[in-house]
C-alpha cells in the first residue's frame, strides 16, 4: 500500500482492521483501473472502507468458485464409484463363497428355476450350455438376487471402515 502513497502508519492500521485478500483486492482495482484513479492512497482507503467491487475480478472469483465446486463434485463422484466398485466386488465375491457352499442339486434346481423364469427366445441362449453357473451374470444376478443372503451396503461400508455422511450415502445408491 506504501507503494501507491499510503503511509506507513495508515497502513498498518489499514492492515490491522482488513483481511490481506480484501487489501490486494483494492489494490488490484487500483491496478486494473488506473485510467480511472487520481489518488491511488485515497482510492484504497475509501474503496476498503466502502467495500468497493470490481465486476472483472467478481466475475472471475465467481468463476474460480464454480470450478473450485466441480472439481470437488468430480473428485466426489470418482471417490463414491470407486466404493461402490468395490462393494460390487466384494458382495459378487461373497456371493460365489456363498454360491460354492450350496449343494450340486440345488444349484441345478436353481438353473432350472432360472430357465423358467425367461422368454422362450432367451432360453435358446442357454440351449447349448447346459452347465452354465455362477460366471454367466445374467444367472448370477438371478441368484444374488432371489436365493442367496446379499451383503447390503451398511455391511460393507463398515467392514471396510469407511464412513460416509447421509447424502454421500444416497449419492452411491443413485450411481
């Protein structure tokens, strides 16, 4: 600020009573706009004094924040895929654990129960493989889903240790 005619001793005082980013923001109106200011000295004083605006540098702190907000959306949502990714791995993990316990015979009650549950159309799909199981997803699915004991979200999240806060939460479960 004594760079542009200020005093020592009003700047420090100046200093004392405004946040540093408030000073180099009236001083950068100073220097953006010098066509426009007689008393750099007066212009600082009055414009910190007034908490006088730049539209320019407005728009560009707005800017830098919109930014600053997506980013953290995206390093967000990259973070909640990459749990969800993992719980996907986990639970099909904890599925074919569950899956490998399970009797021949069920299994093969479980296929058949599977096959009636589709259109003719679909069930050609499965016609000439006749051992297919737990790596065919379709059928996977159908077993996660009606016949084994799923591991539920809560169940992973806190055997991984990781705590997410509500909307976080509901943030996953929509990916």
């Amino acid at each position: 600020m004594t760079r542009l005619g200020v005093s020592p001793q009003a700047a420090q005082e100046l200093a004392g009573r405004y946040a540093e980013a408030d000073i180099l923001e009236k001083i950068a109106i100073v220097e953006t706009h010098p066509e426009y200011v007689k008393n750099a000295a007066g212009f600082v004083i009055t414009a910190l004094q007034e908490d006088w605006k730049d539209a320019k540098i407005e728009e560009r702190k707005r800017q830098e924040e919109r930014r600053r907000e997506e980013q953290v959306k995206e390093e967000r949502v990259v973070r909640l895929r990459a749990i969800k990714q993992g719980f996907e791995m986990h639970a099909k993990n904890h599925a074919l654990q569950q899956y490998e316990q399970v009797p021949e015979t069920t299994r093969l009650e479980w296929r058949s129960e599977y096959l009636g549950t589709l259109a003719p159309i679909l069930k050609k799909r499965y016609a000439n493989q006749p051992d297919f199981g737990f790596e065919d997803p379709y059928y996977r699915s159908f077993v996660m889903k009606y016949k084994l004991s799923a591991l539920s979200l809560e169940q992973y999240l806190d055997g991984a240790g990781v705590s997410l806060d509500p909307e976080d939460r509901q943030a996953l479960r929509a990916l």
